[in-house]
C-alpha cells in the first residue's frame, strides 16, 4: 500500500479548485477595476463598493460554513465506503441554507443604512452603499444553495464540476460589468454602481444552473426531502455552529480593518478595499490546495490511513508555499502598475504602494494557515478551530491594531495586525496537527 498520496491525484483536486476559487473574488476585483475607473465619484463608489463586498463576504463566509461541514462528512462516509448514510443529509441541508439566506436577506435589507453606517460611511459613500447593497443582497440565496452544493462535489473527491461553474459565472460577470457599468451608447444607460450589482446577481443565478446540473446528472443525491432527520444533521449543525462562530471571529477582523479606514478617510478605505480584495484574490489563490487537503483528509479520516495525512499535510504545504513565492515574485515586478488596474486618484495610488508589500510578504504565512484550515475542517476539528480564531482576533489582531492606531500609523497598522493574525492562526494550527496526527503515524 502507498504511503503517501502523489502530486498527480492532488493535483486532480487542488487545480480545478484553485481555478474555481479564483474565479470568486475574480468577481470582486472585476466589480472594483470597473468601479474604480468610473467618471463619475470613482472614489466614492470604489469605497461604497469595498465596504459593501467586506461586509457581504462577511455574512456569506459565516453562514456558509455548512459547504465545509458537508464536505467534511460526505468525503469521510465516501472514504469509509458508506455514501448510502448521508443520502437524505445533503437535500436537508440545501433547503437549510435556502431558508436561513431568505432570512438574512431580509434582515440585512432592512437594516442596510444603520449597517453601513457602522462602517463609518456618510453622505455619498452610504447612499452608494446602500443601493448597491440592496441589489447584491438578492445573491445570497443564489450563492448559499450553490455553496452547499459545491460542498458536496468536495465531499465526493470531485472539484471540477465546480471549477466549470465558477468560471463561466466570472466569464458572465466580466462582460455584464462592462455593459452595465458603462452602458452602450444609443442602446443602454450607464447603471453606474447598480449595474455591477446586476452583473454580480446574473452570474450568481448561472453558477447555481450549472451547480444543479451537475448534482442531478452526476452525483448519487437528489433534492427530495424526507421528515426524518437524517442522523448526521446534529453532528453537521454543530460543526457548522463552531465553525460560523470562528467565521464570525475572522469578519470581526476585517470589519475593525475597514471601519479604521474608513475613519481615516475615504482614500485610505478605497486603498484598502483594493488591497483586501487582491489579499482576498491570493488566499482563494493558495486556498486551491486547502481545498485539496479538505477532501483528502476526510477522505483519509475515514478510512483510518493517519501515516498518509501526515504526509498529505507536509506535501501540500510545500506546494502551497511554492504559489506564495511565485505570487510574490510576480507582484514585485509589477509592483507599480498593480495599483493603476484599479484606481488613478494618486493619493490612492500613493497610500496602495506604500504598504502593498507588507500584503505579498504575509502570503507563505497566509499559506501555511490556509493549507491547515482545510486539512482541520476534512478532518471535522470545528471547535479547535474555532478557538484559533478567537484567539488570533482577540488577543492578537485587536490589540495590535489598538496600538499601531493610537501611534498613527494607519494602513501600516491595519496590515500589521493582519500580519500577527496570520501568525497565531498558522503556528496554531501546525503545531496541533503535530501533537495530535504525528503520533498516530
């Protein structure tokens, strides 16, 4: 028997997942490019929309923690050959995240300018916040079913199906954030930030079409309920629950990042929403091997073969790292022009460059910490993970982000504290697996 999984069957999971991931934020900074270079308020409407896709995020990464568990629990049954057990789970699941995005829609709609305005935004930035919000927020149901059914692929060992969804959803977004945006002259009207909130809708509603055709024509599941509960929903609510409370954790940091910006003024939250959105970029970047490392080892998990995940984990994070130094590589050549993609307003520019470094030498750190994310979610380790979190935010990212305010220094203080996040939460993470996995072997 082998004792370690080879590059070529990680591969087979980590490329078309590292594809698809980047086609999600590939969707933001389309939205943040188009947006950015307007005529009209460009930086006005480049923060609204930075503040806005934060907050969005926020919401979509803490209730969409069911696509982990889900996967978690199909790759362990389908490594332990009892794929039959969670038959019933995975259509409870998609109607329970259908149902609780109905919800938050609502809610958040409702509440949208108290909201933004605890972002710290006024005037124009929360008009634009706003309406523009109002538009996205039809998404969520859209995105939450997707995710649960991308869960699901995961769970199966298969990233490809969502890989091809993605992708044609970005390709749908690019080409309507262009006509909407700008409009076509003598046929349709310049919608401004509205349309790049249309756009982002449509490609949503593609993506789930295609998810669905492939969980009808591929996959052993179907979407008819039953009243029993299937048994595995008590242990996937629970793990979802440690894991919206660690996700929750994670947007408690970046909306203290983006409040302090936004306090600093609206140049510094336009740099910032370009520069959390490309931070953002490269994590579903490197996070294509995090997500190979969810499916291998539940998969592993369940199948009790603990010699291989040790090995699984120490491959992937090398290959992981790899990606953190080619980014690395290939941004510092194209250092200045990176930030002219986005945004002309020289002060912008000027604050975008003076700190986007700090932002490219985090990503092995960033790679590590997303590499052993995805091996502790596979394995189903939500509340540990959960703690890491906590800790990381509340004990490290909060305080330094105190301290570097209160000396002034700004978006240096911002990615600082980002920077000794990543650090708790990578160093955590190893040495727990070590403690724990290296034993068993």
């Amino acid at each position: 028997m082998k004792e370690k999984i080879n590059f070529k069957e990680i591969n087979k999971l980590a490329i078309p997942a590292i594809i698809a991931g980047i086609a999600e934020p590939l969707i933001s900074l389309t939205d943040v490019a188009i947006i950015g270079n307007v005529k009209e308020n460009a930086v006005e409407a480049l923060a609204a929309a930075g503040i806005v896709g934060s907050f969005i995020s926020a919401i979509i990464w803490i209730v969409a923690q069911t696509k982990t568990a889900i996967s978690a629990i199909v790759s362990q049954h389908f490594g332990a050959k009892r794929i039959h057990a969670v038959k019933t789970l995975v259509p409870q699941v998609i109607a329970f995240n259908f149902l609780f995005s109905i919800i938050i829609y609502i809610t958040t709609s409702w509440f949208a300018k108290a909201i933004f305005s605890a972002y710290n935004a006024e005037g124009l930035i929360l008009n634009y916040a706003q309406d523009y919000y109002n538009i996205r927020a039809l998404g969520y149901p859209l995105t939450l079913v997707t995710f649960a059914l991308f869960g699901v692929f995961r769970g199966l060992q298969n990233t490809v199906w969502a890989m091809i969804c993605s992708i044609t959803g970005g390709i749908v977004n690019v080409i309507l954030d262009y006509i909407l945006v700008y409009g076509i002259e003598g046929y349709l009207p310049a919608l401004h930030l509205k349309g790049a909130a249309y756009a982002s809708v449509i490609a949503q509603a593609v993506i789930l079409i295609l998810a669905l055709f492939f969980f009808f024509t591929r996959t052993p599941f179907s979407l008819k309920l039953r009243r029993k509960i299937n048994p595995n929903m008590k242990v996937l609510l629970i793990m979802s629950a440690n894991l919206f409370v660690r996700t929750a954790a994670l947007n408690f940091a970046i909306y203290l990042a983006n409040a302090y910006a936004t306090n600093y003024g609206k140049n510094y939250i336009a740099a910032l929403s370009v520069l959390m959105n490309i931070w953002l970029f490269f994590a579903y970047f490197i996070d294509g091997y995090a997500n190979a490392a969810n499916a291998l080892s539940g998969k592993l998990l369940g199948a009790g073969e603990y010699k291989k995940l040790w090995f699984l984990s120490k491959d992937i994070s090398k290959y992981a790292i790899v990606i953190s130094f080619f980014i690395i590589l290939f941004c510092f050549i194209f250092y200045s022009k990176i930030g002219l993609i986005f945004n002309k307003d020289e002060e912008v520019l000027f604050l975008f460059s003076s700190v986007f470094w700090i932002v490219l030498l985090m990503q092995p750190i960033n790679a590590i910490a997303f590499v052993f994310d995805g091996i502790f979610k596979g394995l189903g380790e939500a509340q540990y993970l959960r703690n890491v979190l906590l800790a990381a935010t509340f004990v490290g990212f909060w305080p330094v982000l105190i301290i570097s305010d209160y000396f002034k220094l700004n978006l240096y203080g911002i990615w600082i504290a980002f920077t000794v996040w990543m650090l708790i939460r990578s160093s955590a993470l190893v040495i727990k697996f070590r403690n724990k996995y290296l034993k068993a072997t």
